[in-house]
C-alpha cells in the first residue's frame, strides 16, 4: 500500500508540472499571471525566462528579416548576424530580472514586428535625430503618456491579445508605465521595449543633479512631471548617435546589464562581449582597446628583409660562381687550343722537313723509295692525339669536302677535336658509335680550337693576296651565308611634310661577301640611305625600285637574317659585355642549331672584336661607369654580328674609335664578309689604311645624290678623270668631303662640285631628271618639283594655316608609323627563331639579372614604403565610424604613387632597347609578360613592406590577410596603368601623371555622388574600388551593437557589403585591360 501511495505522489507530482507547463505555453506569452508569488519560486522562474525569450527571439527575428530585407548592402548572412546581436541563450539573467520586475508583465511590454519595423523605418529614413521617431497611435500630440518618454516602456490591456512576430499593427500600449529594464532600450515616441543587442552596455539611468542627464545616457526628465524618474536606455542607433549604449572599450561585456574591465594580456575594443588574448611578443595592460603590434610590425619587416637578403646573397653568390668557373673553363680551354695550334704548326714544320728530306733522298737514290715517313707522321699524330684524347669527336659525312683531305690532316681534325658544323659537314647528321659530350668546358674546347685555326689560315693569308683570298673564301670548313644581293634603281626618298629630298635617282648595287661605304658631307641622306635599304624610312614618299637577289621582294621579308647597327650605342649597360651578346644570339640564331655552334658564335665576335679582357665587366649607363666609349661600340657592333646576319648594316660604327679600333672592327667585318655578309656601313672621314679595307664606296652629295658608286681602288681613277686631283699627303676620303662641301675651290678642273652627280649619271649612262640638266640650277638638287612652293601663292601665310599644315605633317607621320609597325610580310629568310616561350625565358633570365644588379635602387623603393606606411600608420588611426575609410584612402594615394613611379622604369628606360629588339625579330609578347612577370614580385612584396608597419601601427579590426589581398590587386591595377603612361608618354610627362592620378581618381571617388553622372564617373575610378574592398573587408568585422553603425556607414559611402569580390575582381580587371592597352601601345608606337 505505501508502495503504491508513492507511485501515486511520484506520478502526480510530475502531472502537476506538465500541466504548469502547458499553462505557461498558453499564457505566458502575453503576460498573463495573476499570482506573483510563482515567479519567485526557482523551478518556475526559469521555465517562464525560456518562454519569453523564445517570444523574444520571434520578436528580433521579424526585426532581423526587415534588415535583411532593406538593408542588404550590409547585412551579408542575416542569421550570423542574428546570432551575434540577439542570441541571449548562454545568459538570460537579464530578463529573468525582467520579468521579476514586472511581475510577469514583460511579454506585454516587449515590441511587435510592427512597433519595430517603425523604429527601423526611421532610422532608413535617414533622420537627423534616431532618437525620436514620428508620431504613432500612442504617442502623439494628443496622447503622452509617460512610457512615451525615453527609457519609459507601458503594458497593452491584459484583454488584449498581442502576436509579437506577426503583428502588423500597434497595439494600445498605454497602461502600467514603468521605467525600462535593464538589457533593454525605450525610444521616445515608442511605449515598448526592444532587447539591446550584445555588445551593449545598457543598465538603468541615474540622475546627474549637476546636469539634469540621465546618466549614463543623454536624455533628460520630462518637465512638469516631478515623480517621474530616470529609466533605461533609450536609443540604439549608430556611434556616433548613441555611443553611450556601446560597451566602452578597455571592457568587455558578457551580457548587456553586465561590465568587466579587460584583464592584463588581453585587450577588448568597443563594443566587445568578450576579452582576446594578445598575440605573443605584444604588450597589454589592463583595461587596453588595442594591442601594441609594434614589435610583431617589426619583426614581419625584419623577416621579409632577411628572405630578400638570403634571395639576393643566393642568386648573386650563384652567378658569382657560375662565372668563376665559366672562366676557369674558358681559361683551360685557350691554353688548350694554343698549345694544340702550336703542335700542329711544330709537327706542320716536321712534316714538311721529313718531306724535304724525303725529296732529297729521292733525288739521290733516285731508284728507291722508303716508308718510314708514313710512320713518323702516324707516330706524330699519335703523340698528338694522345694529348687530346678527351676531346669530342665529330663524324665527317663521306660527302664532305674533308673526305677528300690527306691522311693526317683528318687524323689532325680528331685530334683536336674539332665539331664539324652540321650545316658545312655532316649534314646534321653524327656517326653512330661516338660519344658526344656537351660540358661547357668540352664545349669551350671545341669554339677555341676552331678559333685557333680560323687564325692560324689568317696567319697563312696575311698578305691577302688574290690567291689566299681565294684560299679563304672557299675553305671547306667556312660556314656560308644566304647569300643576298641588294639591287636599287633611281631610289628617291622625300618628306612628306614639306617636299624636301632626302635620296633622288640613287642607282647601285651591293653584292655579297663586300663591304661597301657610304660616305658624304653632312646632310647628304647617307643614314637616309641605309634606311630606305634597310625598311625603316618612316614618314617619306620612297619611290626607285630595291631588288633582293634581282626579285622586288619586301626587305621585312627577310629581317630574320639582316643585322642594323644604329649610329646610337643601344646596349644594356646593366649587362655584362658577354650577357649582351650571347642574348642576341639566343633569340635569333636559329633554334635548332647546337648549343656548341652558338658558343662558337659568340665567342669568336668577342675574340674578333678585342673585347676579351672586358667580356665580364658590364657594359655601365650615365651614371655608372662601365666599359669604355669605343669598347661599348664595338659591343653594338656584335650585338648584329652574333645573329650571323646575311646583310650587315652599320650606321657610323667608327665615330669615337681610335685608328687601332677602327681597324679591329674592320677586320672582324672582313671575316663576315668572307662567309659572304653583304656589308653596308656609313662611314665619317675615315683614315687611308681604313679607306683601303673597303671594298666599294658609294659617294653622295647634299641633296642625296650620287657621285660616285664602285670600287674604292677605283674612285681616285675616276675623279682624276674629272680633272679633281688629291694632292699629296691629304686623305682622299678626307678630301673629296671637302670638295663636295664646297670647301675647296681651287679646283684644276672645268667641272663644279654642284656638277658631280649629272656627271656620274652621264658617266654610268642614266637618265638626268630635267629640273637638274640647268648646270646654273642648284634649286632642284633638294627641293621636290612636284611639291609648289607654298610661299609663292601666298606670301603671307597665315599662323593658323601654318599650324594646321604641321598638324597635319604630324598626323601622317603618325599614321605611316602604325600602318609600318602592322605591315605583314611573308618570311623568306627560312631561319626558324626560338619560339615565343623560349624567347620568354631568355628574356625572363635576362631582366632577373638586370634586378639583381639594381638591387639598391629596389631597396630604396621598400624602404620609402616602410616610411611611407610607418607615418601614415603613426598619424592616422583607424577609426570605428568611418572602419579606417581615411586611413585607407590615404593609403591609397601613398601606395599608387610610389608604386607607379617605379613601374615605370620597367619601359620608360628601355625603349630604345626594345625598338631595336623588335625590328629584329623578337618577340614582343615575350619582352612583355618577362617584365610584368617580374614586376609580379614588387606587387606580391610591396604590400607586405607596406602593411608590416601600416597594420600594424593602426591595428584595424580586418585580418592582415584581407587588407594584404586588397594592396596586392592594387598595386597590380596601377603597375599596368604605369605601364600605359609609361609607353604613351615621354618619361617627365609620365612621372607628372603618376603623381597626379593617384590624388584626382581618389578625389573623385570619394566625393558625394549626387547625380548619377558622379557615379558613373566614380566607377570608372579604381580608387573607389579599392577604398570599397578595404571598407567591406574592415565592416565585415563589426558585429552585434555594431550592426546600425555599419549599415548606415556603407550606406552614406554607397558600397554593398557583398560586393568584396567584385571590388577586387574590377581591380585585377583593371590591371589586365591597362596591361592589354600598353601592349598594343607599345606595337604601334615603336619605331623600327
């Protein structure tokens, strides 16, 4: 029986709390209770808290929906932000408190969907005061009651039946008005209460008697209501308007009724609900918003300082090595080869003594003949070969030339381990059964043995008699060019703009395997000459014919094997004299020839030319001091000769060299020509031992017309002829300059200078144009007749005209310019170049080393942007209304401008460079994606110089990744803008651009957009883009109390919390398209 009585207590005591329960479901949610006594009763009160917060948490949800329904642009995830703002779950003390206070009466008091829908609306509305709202059905100038004063909340009619999250209407709140609770906020013109959100300070007002405000809020008590008191809360809107609710910084607080000050290695900025442990190596002290990141700051520099350091020790140690050792190797391989030339020329004298002794011993005993001397040759060669025994061996073809030398000659060949060239010997084809070995060193072997012998057979033809050259030129082992013949007929060259002559009725030819002359008195057209030859005459009417190998055929056609010297040293002076050339030789020689075949290449233009005791030193700029002036012309001259031209033409390559340079230059230009180079130089007064190098002189007057076009050895013949005699002593070149200048004038001669070209043409039988058979009629040698003298038509020409003529002058220029930078022409030099790729990755090695060499002036831009980031980060904090947008912008400003200014030495300095590359053949894609690839590590740097003092010294809410990612989209948007400028403009004007950009584009993006053509202007502004991608990524971090104060910044700005991506996809775009415009820039305006 007791058993039972207690099943039957135990059961009807959980039936009474299941019906409590059911109770508190039904009622509860509107407050009806009418004995206060339960709530004091532990088991019931916190039953009752979780029914009214799930009330609650219905009421702030309808109030979430509407911010995520009008308020996208800053609500990214409504419901993180729900939980961050009104998920009171892990502490409902406060409204526990509550409902103790009201006796139950708090789900009468808490604000509809309605009621906070209005709040909302007002603060959409954009009011100057949050704080008071319009006036409703309870508040109005007819009904005040006292819940309608701020901090003040009434209940509805217990009647009354109130939906809190599907009301749509006010319900009439006007009884039982009572203060505020504590975690609650009252506005003014509203009767109800609406939870603060987490991060909120919001205990209850005491009356400051000194200033009559409630404090810690700012509102006062109602006049002519002496009982009426100090409430609660009474605002919750952005900081700037309600900075009083925000729990202060330096504290953090768990819940809003609740405060604690922040503990010592921990720092709690405004508006926390919890306290951050400071990272390690910072310091904290108590009740701190921020954490000093100094030391992280610094240590971030430091450490990117030592990986620069460690790359730049690496990279140069590397080079440093790899030099050594080429020099160690090339060193050997000299001694090498002298020591194997001077065998062969001792076992040469042997030979050639036993073949005496031989014929002596014939003639004696004419009956008998001995073959001991094949033994002595085959001992020789063995003692020869046993010493070079390590040496590659190359196969002959059967067919070859070779086949048909003596016995020892070809041992001599193994012997010395010769590499017979695939294109003269083998065919390209090796023999089977030898092993090929490609070490520099047995690679540097090889280039000097044949350098040796190709000097050795100088030695032999020194006296360059007509049966040595014979000798020379048709030595088996000489690699042939394609041979080409350049053919011109009555060339005329004229300037568009005002008619006059460059070139008329030029009539010659220039045959292979010579070196011709041009020569003539200043303004003679002689550049103009070689220009017209070689396709580059640009804003001129060219009539004549030009004919290659008797075809007319486009010059362009063959720029793969047609080498042009300009008068102007266009070199790299941050090069070495040897990285110089074997570049040239890389991109142009043809891709399938050997490796060994092209350091043969180079190496003989740099033994040819003299440069060996400078083939290491860099070449030097203005300012840095390098190579010598005839030293650096000589290097432009290889720069031609190292791609094995088929036509070579040099534009003065002996101004500023010495009489013993000029003719080493010479020399090395006549080994070109005997592997038949069609040679073309213009030459200044050249001295009488380097006139007698030339093979053909081509002699112009002013006007550019022809006085003389033949053989040098008969000039003197010809002009003698005329009755124009060289005296003695004088130099003939020198002279007959002189005499077409009209300098000398004691002529023993019936013929005046003026006269000298209708001569030549009389002489060679051409035509003579009728404006120049008048011997008195000086006017038509350089004026066009076709072209009116403007002047005599009106003799008062008007400025107006005059400009408008030169504008148009100009505009053909122009034009002619990109119609030639676009002309397409079919190849026919047959020379496969290395592909576009290849040439990426010789570019690509070959800027690398240029950085490494300009590593100050690279560390001098880091540490301007250190200087720049540790100011700005210094004198501008990061402030919470605005999210650091003023920090940002002036970051902005600062990283644009230095970042361009630098970018703009990748092209600015080296135009002239890729103008000259581009004409011959190279690729300009390849020179371009070398450069911006490596202009790739300044954009991935740059920010991080940047941001390890500028972040750390401001220390902004968004991560160091998000403000690093936005920096790097933006120094790429502005290094391809410094490109465009850089390639349009003159470099002053390009500076002057990239300092001015920065400031206009950012003032305009950050102006008001009050009209819709603002807007559209902004957009285009990159500035606004990344101010944008900055702001979101800082406003992403502020949550909670913070939610008001962040939309209705980005609102005032106009950005949209969840356009971060589209910021910085608009800026890399922006990077892509400057870059594609620079590009096609640099297409049209280069100048071949």
């Amino acid at each position: 029986m007791s058993v039972n009585r207690r099943n039957w207590l135990k059961h009807g005591s959980s039936l009474r709390l299941v019906l409590l329960v059911l109770w508190l479901v039904c009622y509860v949610g509107y407050g009806q209770f009418e004995d206060t006594n339960d709530f004091s009763n532990p088991a019931v009160l916190p039953l009752v808290t979780q029914m009214v917060y799930r009330s609650l948490s219905n009421s702030t949800a309808a109030l979430n929906q509407e911010l995520a329904t009008r308020a996208k642009f800053c609500v990214k995830d409504p419901d993180a932000d729900w939980n961050k703002a009104f998920n009171f779950s892990t502490n409902l003390n406060f409204l526990s408190s509550c409902i103790q206070k009201t006796n139950g009466d708090t789900g009468r008091r808490i604000c509809t969907a309605a009621e906070m829908k209005f709040y909302l609306n007002a603060f959409f509305s954009k009011s100057n005061n949050p704080g008071y709202l319009q006036p409703n059905g309870n508040c109005n100038l007819t009904s005040w009651v006292e819940g309608c004063e701020p901090g003040w909340a009434c209940s509805v009619d217990p009647d009354e039946q109130v939906d809190l999250q599907n009301s749509r209407d006010f319900p009439e709140r006007t009884r039982n008005c009572m203060s505020c609770c504590e975690g609650f906020f009252c506005p003014r013109g509203l009767t109800c209460m609406i939870p603060c959100p987490l991060g909120a300070h919001c205990p209850l007002a005491t009356l400051n008697k000194t200033t009559s405000l409630c404090q810690p809020y700012t509102y006062q008590l109602p006049p002519g209501r002496p009982n009426h008191t100090c409430g609660g809360a009474n605002v919750w809107a952005d900081i700037r308007s309600s900075g009083e609710v925000f729990c202060s910084a330096g504290s953090y607080c768990p819940t809003t009724t609740r405060k604690v000050p922040c503990d010592s290695g921990h720092y709690c900025r405004m508006g926390s609900t919890s306290e951050k442990p400071c990272f390690k190596l910072t310091s904290c002290n108590p009740n701190t918003a921020n954490q000093n990141m100094h030391a992280l700051g610094v240590m971030v520099i430091c450490g990117v300082v030592t990986i620069l350091l460690i790359i730049y020790n690496c990279s140069d140690q590397i080079l440093t090595t790899r030099e050594r050792r080429q020099a160690k190797s090339r060193e050997a391989a000299v001694k090498k080869a002298k020591a194997n030339q001077r065998w062969k020329v001792a076992r040469t004298a042997a030979k050639k003594h036993v073949t005496e002794i031989r014929e002596q011993i014939t003639r004696t005993f004419s009956g008998k003949k001995t073959n001991n001397d094949g033994e002595n040759y085959k001992m020789l060669a063995r003692g020869y070969s046993s010493e070079v025994e390590d040496l590659p061996k190359y196969s002959s073809s059967p067919a070859s030339s070779s086949a048909v030398q003596p016995s020892f000659e070809i041992e001599d060949d193994a012997a010395a381990g010769s590499i017979e060239r695939p294109s003269a010997v083998t065919g390209g084809k090796k023999a089977k059964g030898h092993r090929i070995k490609k070490s520099q060193s047995q690679i540097l072997r090889y280039a000097y043995n044949q350098i040796e012998k190709e000097k050795a057979r100088e030695v032999e033809n020194r006296n360059l008699t007509f049966s040595g050259i014979v000798n020379m030129a048709t030595y088996s082992e000489t690699k042939k060019r394609t041979l080409m013949e350049l053919s011109f007929k009555d060339l005329t060259l004229t300037l568009k703009s005002n008619g006059k002559h460059l070139l008329r009725c030029v009539t010659g030819t220039m045959k292979p395997g010579r070196i011709t002359a041009v020569m003539g008195p200043s303004g003679a057209g002689k550049t103009s000459l070689l220009s017209a030859l070689a396709g580059k005459a640009v804003g001129c009417n060219l009539s004549g014919l030009i004919l290659i190998n008797g075809k007319q055929l486009s010059i362009h056609s063959y720029k793969k094997i047609i080498g042009f010297v300009p008068q102007d040293d266009i070199v790299h002076g941050n090069l070495t004299v040897e990285e110089n050339i074997w570049f040239h030789a890389k991109c142009r020689l043809p891709a399938g020839q050997s490796k060994a075949d092209k350091v043969l290449v180079v190496e003989r233009v740099i033994d040819s030319l003299g440069l060996q005791a400078v083939r290491s030193s860099l070449v030097g700029t203005v300012e840095k001091r390098g190579i010598s002036g005839g030293q650096r012309k000589r290097v432009n001259v290889g720069l031609e000769m190292a791609m094995e031209p088929s036509i070579l033409f040099l534009d003065e390559p002996t101004s500023g060299l010495d009489s013993a340079s000029s003719q080493l230059l010479l020399k090395a230009l006549k080994h070109e020509a005997l592997e038949g180079v069609n040679i073309c130089m213009v030459v200044h007064q050249p001295s009488y031992s380097l006139f007698q190098t030339f093979n053909d002189l081509v002699l112009l007057a002013k006007g550019g017309l022809t006085v003389y076009h033949g053989p040098v050895k008969d000039v003197e013949t010809y002009f003698s002829g005329l009755g124009i005699i060289v005296p003695e002593r004088i130099n003939p070149p020198d002279y007959y300059i002189d005499v077409l200048e009209g300098i000398v004038t004691n002529l023993n001669s019936d013929v005046s200078y003026k006269e000298l070209p209708q001569r030549w043409m009389l002489h060679k039988g051409y035509s003579v144009p009728l404006d120049m058979r008048n011997n008195n009629s000086a006017a038509g040698l350089e004026t066009n007749p076709d072209v009116r003298d403007s002047t005599n038509g009106n003799a008062e020409q008007t400025f107006v005209r005059e400009l408008w003529g030169d504008v148009k002058s100009n505009f053909r220029l122009r034009r002619d310019k990109i119609r030639h930078n676009f002309l397409k022409t079919r190849d026919l030099s047959y020379r496969t170049t290395p592909s576009m790729w290849l040439q990426y990755k010789y570019f690509l090695g070959r800027i690398a080393k240029q950085r490494m060499r300009e590593a100050k002036l690279q560390a001098t831009d880091y540490l301007i942007l250190l200087l720049a980031g540790a100011c700005l980060g210094s004198l501008i904090k990061a402030s919470d209304e605005s999210f650091g947008a003023p920090g940002y912008t002036y970051t902005i400003i600062a990283v644009s401008l230095l970042c361009k200014i630098s970018a703009l030495r990748s092209f600015s300095l080296d135009k002239l460079h890729y103008w000259r590359e581009s004409a011959a053949g190279m690729s300009s894609l390849a020179s371009f994606l070398a450069k911006d690839t490596m202009d790739c590590f300044n954009t991935l740097v740059k920010p991080l110089v940047y941001l390890s003092m500028f972040y750390f010294f401001t220390n902004p809410r968004s991560t160091f990744f998000d403000n690093y990612i936005v920096l790097v989209c933006l120094v790429y948007c502005v290094t391809g803008i410094a490109y465009a400028l850089a390639i349009f403009l003159q470099p002053g004007s390009a500076q002057l651009f990239s300092v001015l950009l920065p400031v206009v584009l950012t003032l305009v993006a950050t102006q008001p957009k009050d009209s819709e053509a603002m807007k559209i202007i902004a957009d285009l502004c990159y500035p606004k883009w990344a101010l944008q991608a900055f702001v979101i990524g800082n406003a992403q971090k502020y949550y909670g109390v913070w939610m008001i104060t962040r939309c209705g910044s980005l609102m005032k700005s106009g950005y949209d919390i969840n356009e971060w991506n589209l910021c910085i996809m608009i800026l890399l775009l922006i990077g892509v398209v400057t870059r594609m415009i620079a590009f096609v820039g640099m297409i049209i305006l280069q100048k071949r």
